[in-house]
C-alpha cells in the first residue's frame, strides 16, 4: 500500500513538472524567445536586458537560407540539386 501511494505521488509529480514545462515553454514562445534547440544556421547568444536569444551563426546560416530560398522558388527540385 505505501509503495503504490508514493509511486502515485511521484507520478502526479512527474505530470505537474511536465504541465508546468510546456507552460513556461509556450509562455517563452509568446514572448518572441526560442525555448528549444536550436535551429541549424542559428545560435543562442545573451543579449543585454533581454536574455538569451537566436542569433545567425555565418556562414551556416546563408548556406541554409539559400538552399530554403532556392526550393522554395523551384530552382531546386530533388534533393542533389543542393
């Protein structure tokens, strides 16, 4: 009986700190911040009164832009056009 109650506490536990996460994860997100990993071309650097945020890691991040831009217009159209 105490092994089912603590395991049903840790349970309820593991729920509320997962409930809270997304929470302030999608609070972080209204805000304008990135909470997740970050993308590929960006990196996270501390900004003075705003706190950590997405910069364009060069020359990674012209790479990706350009081969986004060039599907995106139809100039590449399989994946070795790249």
């Amino acid at each position: 009986m105490q092994e089912y109650i603590l395991a049903t506490v840790a349970q309820h536990q593991r729920r509320k700190n997962a409930e809270q996460t997304r929470n302030r994860m999608r609070a972080r997100l209204l805000k304008g911040y990135w909470p997740f990993a970050c993308p590929v071309g960006y990196r996270s650097q501390r900004v003075s009164g705003r706190g950590n945020m997405l910069v364009r890691n060069e020359p990674l991040a012209s790479i990706v832009q350009e081969a986004l831009e060039g599907y995106a217009s139809g100039r590449f159209q399989l994946q070795a056009d790249f």
